[in-house]
C-alpha cells in the first residue's frame, strides 16, 4: 500500500493527520489530497481541489486519481489521527487475510468514534473481525473491489459496502486503531444527516430504503 487518499472540505483537522502521517507511514508512501493546498513535508503528494459537494464524490474524484498509479490504497477521513502502530497493523493484516484466500473489500481501523462494527470497546484487540460495513476512517482498498460512493453524505458507506459485498468480496476491521475526532466534516446534527440522503436512496436506490427509513404504510 504506496498510497494514502484524503478527501477534506474545511480542513479544519487535516494538519493534525498530516502530522501523524508523517511521523508513522514509511516515507515512500505518497498521499493525494484533496479540498486542501496543505500537505506533508517529506513526501511525494498529490493536491488537487474538491469535485462534488458530498462525501461520495469527493472520494470518487480523488480515489479515481489514485487509481490511475497504484492499485491498493488507504482511504483516511481528514479527521483522525495515527498512532506509531497504525500503518503496520493494517499492513499485517492485509498479508495475513491475503494469505488465507480471503477476497478483502475494505479492511479497515477500528476506532473511539465509529458505527458498533469498528468501535474500539466493542472488539478483541487481539483479533481481526469480519464485518458487512466498513466506514474509511483509515482503510485499505483495492482498484479491483472499488465501487464509488453514491453521491450522498450518511448512508454512503453502507450502500458502497453493500455493493462489494454483492460483487463478492468480504470487510474487515482490522487490529488497527485511529483516533476519530469526530464528525468534523458533516457536523453532528444527526437528524438532518439522516435525513439529507431519504429522497435520494428512495428514487435511486430502493432496494436499500428500507435498511434506513421507517416505511410508511
């Protein structure tokens, strides 16, 4: 894994990432940014400006980007922060899923802030758990198992996951940790987040309406 991609749209938390990237991710591991000029100091990266409004296409422009040099990928939220152990945990991991014939989707880090599948509390540090959604926080991917987003905020990940899944491949939540600050790019009014994407999923996605949305009867 040779390359790392943020997505950023106030980046308001990325010189804190970009801090720790720079002092635990091997050297020769470049990063594409973009919605940001800020990058790290002593690596090759890649800047360009933010394409789409939403999360979705914000990592589908600068994921493509990626995609065109390296065919495996982290994905990292603009808000999170690495430990020294991070990078290489993941690293294992993968080797360790690859090695017994697994088809990995994302494999990703668990954290303090996430959905229950990748909350640090909730798993066996000691283990690597098989999960049906991954969010990004900080999470490999490959050019093969890559689907894009939808174009929508919340909901995003479960219907990319969901569409991996259908294709064949498994996610995981690895060893890894990072710290999550938390909703610095959405914002955590929760009920307008959940809301923001139901006309979208019902018109074009109805087959994932009902895994979010109360249906009216």
């Amino acid at each position: 894994m040779k390359a790392i991609v943020i997505a950023t749209k106030t980046a308001q938390c990325l010189p804190v990432l970009l801090a720790s990237i720079e002092a635990y991710v091997p050297h020769d591991v470049v990063t594409f940014i973009s919605g940001s000029p800020q990058r790290c100091k002593d690596r090759s990266s890649s800047n360009t400006q933010n394409d789409g409004n939403t999360f979705g296409e914000s990592y589908n422009a600068i994921v493509k980007e990626a995609f065109k040099l390296h065919d495996e990928i982290i994905v990292v939220n603009d808000d999170v922060v690495l430990t020294p152990s991070t990078y290489a945990k993941l690293t294992e991991d993968l080797g360790f899923l690859h090695g017994q014939g697994h088809k990995v989707g994302w494999l990703g880090a668990r954290s303090d802030f996430t959905h229950p599948m990748q909350l640090v509390q909730n798993l066996d540090p000691n283990l690597i758990h098989r999960a049906s959604r991954v969010s990004p926080l900080f999470a490999y991917v490959s050019r093969q198992a890559w689907v894009d987003y939808p174009p929508i905020n919340w909901y995003s990940d479960d219907i990319q996951c969901a569409d991996m899944v259908a294709n064949g491949y498994e996610h995981f939540v690895s060893r890894a940790y990072v710290h999550h600050v938390g909703s610095q790019t959405i914002g955590l009014d929760n009920q307008k987040n959940h809301l923001q994407p139901r006309e979208w999923i019902k018109t074009n996605r109805p087959d994932m309406y009902e895994r979010f949305y109360e249906v009216q009867v």
